[in-house]
C-alpha cells in the first residue's frame, strides 16, 4: 500500500497521532486527506490539509456515514481508512455505564461502523485499506485503565477477524498498536499513563514513519515500539511470569 494519489480519511484527525498522520500521507502525495474529530480544530487542519476537515461523532453511525458519503462525492472512492479515534477513562471497573458505553462506542463500534459502511463498497470496486488505530494495551493490557484494555483488546480482535475473513475480498488491514507516543493523551501525571510513559516515549513522527512502513508491507499489526512483540512472546509462552511481572508493576505505579 502506497500513499501516492490515493484518498485517505483520518479520524481524531485534529491533533496527536491522527494530525500527524494525515500531515505524512498528504506530504506522501495523497491525492485528498480528509480529517473528522469531535474537536472543532479538525476544520482548521481541513483547511492546513486542502480538504474536508468535519467535526463528526464516529460513534455515531449516521454522522460517519454522511462524513464517508460527502468525502467520496467530492474526491471519489477512499483508498485508505484510518479510524484512529480514541479516548481513555483512567479508571477501573468502577466506571460508571455512561463512560464504559461512550468508550466502547469509540474505541471499538467506530471501527465496526467505518468496516460496515465501506467494505462493501471496496468489495465492488476490487478492494480497499483500513487501518484501526488500537494500542499496545490492546495487547498487553493496560494498567489502570480497565475500559481502555478491554476495548483497545477489541479493536485489535476486530482487526484480525476483519483481515481474514475479507482478505479474498481484496481488503487489507493493518492495525496500529503503540505504547506511548508524545501526544495531548500523554501530557498528564495519571499514574495509569505514567506507567505507559515510563516504558519508552516516541515522537508522532517515529510512529509516521512505523506506518509508512507497515502500509508499505502490508502487516496487520504496526508495531512502533519494537519490543512489543518481545513482550506478546513472553506473554504467550510464559504466561504466568507476565501476569507476576505485571502485578510488580501494578504495585509499583498504584500501591
């Protein structure tokens, strides 16, 4: 997969990863980067980017099917999907109704929305590319924050099953899983992303230049920190050694 000419959508396209994806693909020579977000920034960077930039409620499935209809009527068919829209809680189980429904509509039904609005389409016209930003703690899991392991863990199920059961499809996925990449997500003092950060923080740029190459590759999963597939070996062939080591860190950061 190659960026060059092709029409790309980027949602949390206003700032921290999605900004800086949708500034690489146009400076790859994307043809038209259109850019969605509930932060009304998104129609500025529209406006940086030469195209749509729409405030949209991803969670909403009416809004992201009006947002993916005016995009193709005004530059044509989407090549490239990215719904990298996220949000976190910082909390555990104990998060109220409410906030497990808004992050589950985000971090997991998005994905599900976009897949079911476009694959369709693709499938008519020989293919398309989606690529769903999950996380790390998709993964691994990820201290703290209970919403976001379990939904981050969804879209990266989600990834895989749409990969192989719509692979003779023509579609291809790939799956954006970092740990911390210096964001407005990373800019606080909650220990749940301070356990994050203390593992390794990255440029948005680094992560451009890991999903350049995994598009360019055609992996499922886009891996920006490189020892995450250290830590997915050892959680798969030592499973108890990483819940013990987890639990050290769980005391650590938390008491």
């Amino acid at each position: 997969m190659q960026v060059n000419d092709k029409v790309v959508v980027v949602t949390g396209g206003a700032s921290g990863i999605g900004y800086e994806l949708a500034t690489r693909f146009k400076a790859e020579g994307a043809a038209h980067v259109a850019v969605a977000d509930m932060n009304p920034h998104v129609v500025a960077v529209g406006k940086e980017l030469g195209f749509i930039g729409e405030v949209v409620d991803v969670s909403d499935v009416a809004a992201l099917t009006a947002f993916i209809d005016k995009v193709e009527a005004e530059a044509g068919p989407i090549d490239l999907f990215c719904s990298n829209a996220g949000i976190g809680t910082g909390m555990g189980i104990d998060a109220d109704d409410d906030m497990w429904a808004a992050i589950w509509g985000v971090n997991v039904m998005a994905h599900v929305y976009a897949a079911r609005i476009l694959i369709p389409r693709m499938k008519e016209r020989g293919g398309g590319y989606l690529l769903n930003t999950a996380s790390a703690a998709g993964l691994l899991t990820n201290l703290g924050d209970a919403a976001y392991s379990v939904t981050k863990a969804g879209a990266v199920g989600l990834a895989e099953w749409l990969s192989i059961t719509h692979a003779a499809d023509g579609i291809k996925v790939s799956c954006l899983c970092p740990m911390a990449v210096r964001t407005p997500m990373t800019d606080s003092d909650d220990p749940a992303v301070a356990n994050v950060v203390s593992h390794g923080m990255i440029e948005t740029e680094v992560l451009a230049d890991a999903v350049i190459a995994g598009l360019a590759a055609e992996e499922l999963l886009i891996l920006p920190h490189p020892e995450v597939a250290g830590f997915m070996q050892t959680k798969a062939s030592a499973h108890e050694k990483w819940l013990h080591g987890m639990r050290k860190l769980q005391t650590s950061f938390f008491g």
